[in-house]
C-alpha cells in the first residue's frame, strides 16, 4: 500500500516538471527577459552665419557738370561698372560697400575766352553705408544710404585729380529665382560734395563763455547711376 505522503511526493514533482516545461529558466531559475530601450532622438540644429551677397554691376552713369565763375566743366555721360559686397547685420537690413567706375570725357568752356578743351577721365566711386529689405520674398524691394568718396581721375597727362567727400541715396528691387542666385536693379542719386571753409569762434556773454565751429560745404556736381547685377547669396 502506497503512503499518503509518497503519493503527495510525486505528484507535486510532476507538477514542478510540467511547469518547468512550460517556462524555460536559467541556470539559477530566473526567467531571462529582454528588453530593447530605444534612445531618445537628438535634436538637430542648423547653424548658420550671417548672409552674405556678392554683385557685379554694370549700368548707365549721368555724370553732370561743375558750374564755374567764368566757365563749365562737363563731364560727358558714359556706362559705369563695379561690384557690391553685401553682409547681413540683422533680419531684413545689410551693411554693404559699393565701388563704381565711369571711364568718360570732360569738357572745359571758358566762357570768358571761349575757349573748350577736352580731358579724358574716369569717375570713382567708393561708398559704405546701409541698405533696408523693405519685405521678404522673391521680389524684395529695398532702400540704400551710403557715404563715402569720390575720385575724379584725370588721365590726361598734366591735369591735377580731384578727391571729394560724397553721399549716395537710392532704391531698387531685387529679383530671386532660388536661394542662391538673384538679380539686382537700382537707382542713385550721387551728390560729391566740396567744403568751401570753416571758422571757429569763442565770445563771452551774459550767460558766459561760449564756442563753436562751422562748415561751409556744397555739391560739386549733381551725378546719378542706374545699374543692375547677378546676386550671388552664401
């Protein structure tokens, strides 16, 4: 006759072999899981630095004349070329440095004489100032300020140059076909200037002492350009 507990024995290790069975464990007994934890995604981030546009002009320059006290300069008007160089100091306004050269004639009439002579020349202009994107888009219309020099270069021989203080204003559009490559168009109104003299004085008075300084300035000649380009955007 089985025992009670022999028989109780073998059932609870029959039950042990059929779960083992079931639920396949390591060496130690502990049932090996895993897990696959995926990291998060990293953030990417573009960095990118101010832009910058290089533009090669060529355009049309009026080029004026210098009214004299017996006589007129005329300085014959001629095509222009030269370049920009753009760069982008905050959203929609750009700091640039432009330069233009006119190679043209001049004319001297001494109306006292009658006498006309003619020169040989070219019209320099080196200018620094701003230039404000008025919208975004692919037509941005825009405003320009600048300042900055003029060099009126006589290539005849034995005729004395001419190096002027100037301001520049004007306006254009600007014409995009991609992110890259544009188009430029713009008008200016060119004014060299000429200083005439200056005083400095000092007086006292009622209220005490007191100072200044004057200047006395002009425009040599009113001069104005019209000239476009191929934007070049980095």
């Amino acid at each position: 006759m089985i025992k009670p507990k022999f028989t109780a024995f073998v059932m609870g290790l029959c039950l042990c072999l059929g779960v083992s069975a079931q639920n396949p464990t390591s060496s130690k007994g502990t049932v090996q899981r895993t897990y696959k934890v995926e990291e998060p995604a990293k953030k990417q981030t573009s960095k990118t630095g101010p832009r910058i546009e290089l533009t090669p002009i060529y355009g049309y320059s009026l080029n004026g004349s210098v009214n004299m006290y017996r006589a007129k300069f005329k300085m014959e008007n001629a095509a222009n070329f030269g370049g920009i160089v753009s760069l982008e100091i905050m959203p929609g306004t750009l700091g640039e440095f432009s330069y233009t050269r006119s190679k043209t004639t001049a004319n001297y009439h001494d109306f006292v004489s009658g006498d006309k002579t003619n020169y040989d020349m070219a019209i320099d202009y080196f200018q620094l100032g701003m230039v404000k994107e008025l919208k975004k888009g692919q037509v941005v219309p825009f405003g320009l300020a600048s300042l900055g020099i003029t060099w009126f270069n006589m290539t005849t021989h034995g005729v004395s140059d001419h190096v002027s203080f100037s301001a520049a204003l004007g306006g254009g559009l600007k014409f995009f076909f991609s992110d890259r490559i544009g188009i430029r168009m713009q008008g200016r109104l060119l004014l060299p200037m000429y200083f005439s003299g200056g005083g400095l004085f000092l007086g006292i008075g009622p209220g005490g002492p007191s100072s200044g300084a004057s200047i006395s300035t002009g425009v040599l000649a009113v001069q104005g350009d019209f000239s476009g380009g191929l934007i070049f955007r980095f």
